[in-house]
C-alpha cells in the first residue's frame, strides 16, 4: 500500500480541508498525519507537533531574523519545522502533501525523491495584509517562500480561481482548484414558516471578519427576521464585543458550535444562511470559505456582500441575494425583498447545486492528481 504524508501546522482536527483530505486517502493509503493536536478521528498514523509558544525574548529574535531578511534562519529555527523534522526524517513517503505555503520547505526537505503536492489555503504573500507590522514582518518572508519553493512542487492546488490566477501572475505556477466544499450532506430543504425568516452565520469569533456587520444589519430590518450566532469562541475579547453590540436585541441569539461534522444538519433548519466580509485585504476580497458551501449542503438560501467568488456561485445557481456594497444597509435592503416564495425557490436551488457543489466533484479532481503522482 502506498505511504502518503500530510503535513499542516494547523490544528488538525477542526480544520476542514486538511480532514478532506485525510477522509479522501485513509482507505486506500497509508496515511500519516502530522499537525497540532489531539488526534483526528480517522485510520491513519498521528505526529502531533506542540503548538509553539514563544516568550517575548524569542518573539524579538524573530522579529530581528525577519527585519534583517535572515529567512532560511528564521523557518528553519521555528518549533514545529524542528521538531516535524526530528520526528520524520529518515523515513520514505510516496507522496508529500504540504497545507499552506508555511509547510513547503519542510516538506521538500523531507521528502526525497517523492514528489510534493502542495495545497495553499490561502494567498499567502498578501494574508494579512491589513495589518502594517505583517506587512513589514511577514510580507516579503511569505514572497520568498513563494518564490523559492512553490516551483519545486510536482502539484499546486488552491481555493479558488481569483487565488489561483494570484499564483499564475507572481511565481509562474498552474494552480488546480478545489474548492472548500464539504461531501454532499444529502438533506433535504426544511419548509419555510410564513412570516419568519431565520438568518445564521457559523464560524469562528475573529476580530478581523468584522462580524459586528451582520449585527449592524438586523438594525435594518424588519420583525420577521431573526440572527443565531453559531461560533467557535476563538478570541474571547471578540465574543465579549459581539454580545455587548447586540444586547438589546431579542432577535440575535448566540448559540453553542457543533462539531464541524454536524454544522449542515444543525443549521438545516434554517432559511438564510449570511455573510458579510469586508474585503479589508486580498484573501477577503477574494474568500471563497468553507461556510458558503456548507450553507448551500444545508439547503439554505444565501445572503452575502459583492464578494467576487462568492457571488459568481450565488448568482450562477439562483441561491440568494447579493449586495450591491459591503455597507450593512445594502444587504439589508437586499434581504427585505425576500419573500417567503423567494426563500423556499432559494433553498430549493441549493438542494439541486449541492452534488454538484461538494468534495465529491473537487475530491475527484484532487484524487486524479495523487493518483497520478504515486
């Protein structure tokens, strides 16, 4: 059977589409995983990485390698590069799969004469862009990792198209690209209540998506409408702003988050599914998440700012509304012309684009590939 490697600083377990990939390989492949921990359910062998803490000694001492272009330095240096090093050198892999850029150099260090596939997540030369001590600090650190290592791996993959054609322009690379799509959850529409309209947004409480918008939109609208809060407590300060700004409004609730393999049947029994991101840098602007296609797995209509990537597929398969700007009123006048009618055809349509939308089709594409390789 052949030996494949997945390698992600991320925390394995609640990322979606490193456990994609490890549900697409665990039957057919020998798998071994190596991220944070605590270990994924699934048949595979598990590395766990301790997630790195640094004092503010060392986060100066980076600080200075980064300002002073010292790269090779700084990567080779950090925790996780070490330590996934120790715990894997010496042993051979038919297939290396590195997620995100920041697992490339390790990964083709380790790997031999195997090839490497590498999946990027995100544009990462431009993630954080909004932010200047990223820009200063990690900005030309992602451009030289980019440019260095990506043309060394046998297969790139991305998110999306406007990502994809990113790469094409600055590191003369093809990217395929799959999408952040779940299986076919195979649920059927939940009926519509006449005079109710129940909005969701699930994910996770980040200061930067600038959720406080969608709160900012139920100013806007009328009784029929209500908002859950379905979100992973990832920055407790943010959680805390969120219900200050929406104390005073019966109609948001926040609720507990499932486990990510329950979030389609749980938010099912809801009509909207909304998103509101600002594209305060690149990879907002062109964000094509996970929870877009989780919305449409659930069967639900969608509501969304003029976000280039998501909108082509709201618009391509009739699943919602649009605003015409990323201001709170404008996709509240786009969700009051919403009818009961509209929703049910809504969620209808994403009943019919939901097999067409889901891993099976990306996964596909993605298994040719390692099929390929190995």
């Amino acid at each position: 059977m052949k030996r494949i490697f997945i390698l992600s600083f991320s925390l394995i377990r609640s990322d979606p589409r490193v456990m994609r990939q490890v549900r697409l390989l665990e039957r057919n492949y020998r798998v071994t995983v190596c991220g944070f921990g605590p270990r994924p359910d699934a048949d595979i062998e598990f590395i766990e990485l301790e997630s790195p803490r640094a004092s503010l000694l060392q986060k100066a001492t980076w600080a200075i390698k980064l300002l002073s272009r010292l790269f090779d330095s700084y990567y080779w240096n950090l925790p996780q590069v070490r330590n996934g090093f120790k715990a894997i050198r010496g042993r051979n892999f038919d297939l290396l799969i590195a997620n995100d850029i920041a697992a490339l150099p390790l990964a083709l260090q380790l790997a031999g004469k195997a090839p490497v596939l590498v999946d990027a997540h995100e544009y990462s030369p431009r993630e954080f862009e909004d932010k200047w001590l990223w820009r200063v600090l990690f900005g030309p650190y992602h451009h030289e990792l980019c440019r260095r290592y990506l043309p060394r791996a046998a297969v790139m993959i991305t998110v999306c198209q406007g990502i994809a054609d990113e790469y094409a322009r600055h590191y003369s690379v093809n990217p395929l690209v799959v999408h952040n799509a779940p299986v076919d959850q195979r649920l059927l529409p939940s009926p519509t209540i006449p005079g109710q309209i129940r909005l969701i947004h699930h994910g996770a409480a980040i200061p930067s998506r600038h959720l406080e918008a969608m709160i900012d939109v139920m100013k806007h609208l009328d009784k029929r409408f209500t908002l859950d809060f379905m979100l992973v407590e990832t920055d407790a300060a943010c959680m805390r702003d969120l219900r200050c700004r929406a104390a005073g409004d019966d109609r948001i609730r926040f609720i507990p988050a499932v486990p990510m393999a329950d979030i389609c049947r749980t938010i099912n029994k809801y009509d909207v599914g909304i998103f509101l991101l600002p594209p305060v840098n690149f990879n907002y602007e062109h964000a094509l998440p996970n929870k877009l296609f989780e919305f449409i797995q659930a069967r639900l209509a969608v509501a969304i700012g003029p976000s280039p990537e998501m909108a082509r597929i709201v618009q391509d398969y009739s699943l919602g509304v649009v605003a015409d700007s990323f201001e709170p009123s404008a996709l509240a006048e786009s969700l009051e012309k919403l009818t009961d009618d509209s929703i049910a055809a809504c969620k209808r349509a994403a009943g019919r684009a939901a097999k067409e939308l889901s891993f099976e089709v990306g996964g596909r594409s993605l298994l040719h590939e390692i099929e390929r390789l190995v």
